[in-house]
C-alpha cells in the first residue's frame, strides 16, 4: 500500500489537474448552461449555483465531522486498551441529525418549486414589441428521426433543421414526436422538455439578444441521436419580420414528396425551408 503522503499528493495532483482541464471551458459554447442567454436560462443558472452552493456546504459539513472523529478518536498507544461504553441512543443527536436534513430538504425544494412554477408561464409582451412581432409567436416543434421541424401557424412558415426568433421576445413552443420519445434542448436559452408521440407539451424560451445558439435532442433516440442537432437564430424584430415576407414570398411550398422525406429516419445534408406548413 501506498505511504498516506504520497495518496494526498496523488489526490492534490488530479484534483490540479481536472481544475486546469475545466479553466479551457470557459468559453460559452463548451458549456452554455453555465452561461445562460435569456431569462429562463438565467433563472435556472441561479437554482443550479443556489443548489451547488447548499450541497457543497453539506459536503465539507460531513469531511469535517470526519476528519474530526478520525483524528480525535483514533487508536493510540496510551488507549490501546480503551473498551467504549455500552450507550442506548442519544436523544439529543438523533434529534439533530434528524432535523438538519429536513431542513436542507426545505432549503433545496422551496426555491426549486418557486422558481419551477414561476417558468411555467411567459411573461407578457410589451405593447411596442407586440406591435413589431405580432400578439404572440407560437412555433410547433416536431422531433422526427433523426431531425426536428418548426412550424409557424400564424405564418405558415416551415423549417427543418433551425428556427428563427425575434430576440427579447417569449416564444412559446409546442412539442410533439412522430417516432421515438425526444427531448427539445438549447441549453444557453433553457431547460429541457419532452417531446413524445400523441401529446403536445409547451415550453417557452426568450433570447436576452441576437445570435445564433445550438440545440440538440437530450432524450437517446437512435443512431442518429448524436446529429439531431439545429441552430435558434435570434433577430431583431425588424430582422425577423424581414425573413416572415422573405420566406413567404421566396421559399418553396411544401410536397408531399418532400414531406415524406422528411418524415423518413435519417439524417438531412442541409436545413430546408418552406412556405407552407401543409403539403401542396
């Protein structure tokens, strides 16, 4: 066995070393949940900081009440001998030991529900930004094998592949599935949400500004799970507005021929667009 010295500097040396690996992360696209980009992604940033902090606080609580009994009661030559008494529980510890993960339990839930039901519903939209995007901008999501589809009702716009969103705006999407159960994901803008055959669940994101965030599938739906990926493009509402007539006025309608494609498992060489939500 290893001398105790050379175990905590092997400890100290990894630990070193994982800190230095994770400073090279700093950038957003390494790790978007860690640098959220609209308010449910920041609300859900703080829970996640909030929880850590709580955890990490229970966590040194317990090394050092080990490291204390450890080091306060080890064997020693002048106690070798030293048989402990026979005691039948300890009200006043049990009691504390009871309480305290009771009340961890209510320091964790109360803001996680707070902030949980707070998310459930957008905010509502200023009368300027609704007179630039519209009363409201509903997208229909559907996750195909293996790529997802939006569909603008109000706009009878459809993309495959990306969706387009003014920035500073709630968007409220609607999820379904036409194959396997998925789940819709653009970390830097918020949590995740199922998509699921037969159902229609709603999420709601906003972007703070314009960019571009990635998104993905965080449900295991087959072999080309790994792909079914798609880019939010934020816009300003002019610069949205803008691409509405552009597509609407340019874009293809929608086949039969090329909705049957879509719907077909596998994976697509390029986004696709389209001036219609139903097949011409």
């Amino acid at each position: 066995m290893k001398p105790s010295g050379r175990r905590v500097r092997s400890l100290f040396i990894i630990v070193g070393l994982s800190m230095l690996a994770l400073a090279g992360c700093d950038d957003p696209k390494y790790m978007p949940v860690l640098s959220p980009q609209g308010p449910v992604a920041r609300s859900e940033y703080y829970l996640i900081l909030y929880s850590f902090i709580v955890m990490l606080l229970v966590v040194l609580g317990v090394f050092v009440i080990y490291f204390y009994v450890i080091t306060k009661y080890r064997a020693r030559p002048e106690n070798k001998d030293y048989v402990p008494p026979e005691i039948e529980g300890n009200t006043k510890w049990e009691t504390i030991w009871t309480v305290i993960p009771i009340i961890i339990v209510i320091a964790l839930a109360i803001p996680t529900v707070a902030v949980t039901y707070k998310l459930v519903k957008p905010p509502k939209v200023e009368a300027a930004t609704t007179a630039a995007t519209g009363k409201s901008l509903t997208i229909d999501v559907i996750a195909e094998q293996w790529k997802w589809v939006f569909k603008y009702p109000a706009q009878n716009i459809e993309t495959v592949n990306y969706v387009n969103i003014p920035a500073g705006v709630p968007v409220n999407f609607e999820l379904t599935a036409s194959g396997p159960i998925n789940a819709f994901w653009v970390p830097a803008l918020g949590g995740m949400e199922y998509a699921m055959p037969g159902m229609n669940l709603k999420l709601w994101l906003e972007a703070d500004h314009p960019g571009t965030y990635q998104g993905r599938s965080g449900q295991y739906s087959g072999r080309g799970f790994a792909h079914m990926t798609f880019n939010v493009n934020a816009q300003t509402a002019a610069d949205f507005a803008k691409w509405v007539q552009t597509t609407q006025q340019t874009a293809p309608k929608l086949t039969q021929q090329a909705q049957d494609q879509i719907q077909k498992p596998g994976l697509l060489s390029k986004p696709l667009t389209f001036s219609s939500t139903e097949p011409q």
